[in-house]
C-alpha cells in the first residue's frame, strides 16, 4: 500500500522561507533554474525571500523535464495519485521545455554565474543528475561560443524534500562536497502530493493536517 502525505501551499512557503538564509549564505545564487512543473512555485516564493535590499529580483529560468510516465491502473508497482491514476518512475528523462542556446543574451545569463537549480522533491535523483549534467555541458558550449575567460559557473541544488533512499542518479562529488545540495526537509519513501498537483484544495489540506510532511 502506498503511503502519501499531503503538503500545502503554506508548509512550502515556510519551507522556502527557513531555507533563504542558508542559500544565501552559502550559495548567494545569481541566477535560479526550476524544473517544471514542481520546481515553478518554490523558485517564485524563494526569491522573495533572497532578495536584498537595494538589488534587483534574481531572475528565474525554466527547464521542463518529465521522468514519471502512466501505467495501467491494475499494476501492482506503480503509485496512486490524488486524481486516482497510477504513475511509477520512468527511466528516461525526455525534455519538454530548455534554454534557447541560439540567444546571445541567454548564453551570457548561464556562463560564470551561481546557478541554483530548484526542483520540488529529489525522489531517484535521476533527473536531478540530467538537468546538472546538461547544463554543464551548455556552459561548456556557451563559454566556447562567448571566449568566456572568467569565473567559472557554479551550480547548486535546492529542494523541498528528499526521499531518505537508494539514488539511481548521481551528483558531481564536488557539489556533494561543498555542501551547495540542500534539502529542506528529508523524508521516508512516501508519496508526497503537493497542493498544485490537487483537484480539490480544500480536500487536500484537510488530508495535509493529519498527514503534514516535515510539520
């Protein structure tokens, strides 16, 4: 049986919100990616929290990557969503949205900047290791293309939750190393349903105070 628990739009707030000040110290990012679809709402609710007095708003891309793919409803494996359809980790990751790399402007964004990338949960960490890879490997191009000579771009990683189990994907040792991967929280292996993926809001946070992951 599957176990899930319900997070709401005011446990992620808070959740971003006990986390800006060690982002900005250790991280003090320039730039923020956030994987869609769950990485959209922490991005936007994190940058308020980063910004400083005087200085502009961090500016925020986005990148769509899609790991999870629909099952029959009858196999045992896979996991029941709020909705009632059944999804179980894919072993692919497809793109569905990246950076335009044929823009000047967007190359310049990415090279010699601290990247943070913000995703919603690190559950097989599979699309994690995607995403950094294939914007290392951007970098790399982008910085050919410019001549970029200057400092080198550093990524850092920041997520609501992460599920305390055996990763499939891989970090860089040196982000491990340096401490730029944080968790707000670290959880069991549930399935976490959080509010933007709910039909019903209401419904959802009823279930949420019972079962409030990282309360």
């Amino acid at each position: 049986m599957v176990i899930k628990e319900y997070v709401t739009y005011n446990q992620v707030h808070k959740l971003c919100q006990e986390a800006a000040p060690r982002i900005l110290q250790d991280f003090q990012p320039q730039l923020m990616i956030a994987i869609g679809g769950g990485g959209y709402v922490p991005a936007r609710i994190l940058r308020s929290f980063l910004k400083q007095p005087g200085a502009p708003n961090i500016p925020i891309q986005a990148i769509g990557l899609s790991l999870y793919e629909d099952l029959p409803s009858t196999t045992p494996s896979g996991l029941s969503t709020p909705g009632g359809e059944v999804e179980a980790p894919g072993t692919k990751v497809t793109r569905t949205q990246w950076l335009d790399l044929t823009s000047l402007g967007e190359m310049e964004n990415l090279v010699g900047k601290r990247i943070l990338i913000v995703d919603e949960v690190d559950d097989t960490r599979t699309t994690l290791e995607y995403a950094v890879k294939e914007l290392e490997k951007d970098v790399e191009i982008a910085s050919q293309k410019l001549g970029f000579k200057g400092e080198k771009t550093i990524f850092s990683i920041f997520v609501l939750h992460n599920k305390n189990k055996e990763k499939k994907g891989t970090l860089p040792e040196d982000m491990l190393r340096d401490h730029r991967y944080l968790a707000a929280r670290t959880v069991e292996d549930v399935w976490i349903c959080y509010p933007w993926e709910a039909k019903d809001i209401d419904a959802h946070d009823e279930l949420a105070k019972t079962q409030a992951v990282g309360s």
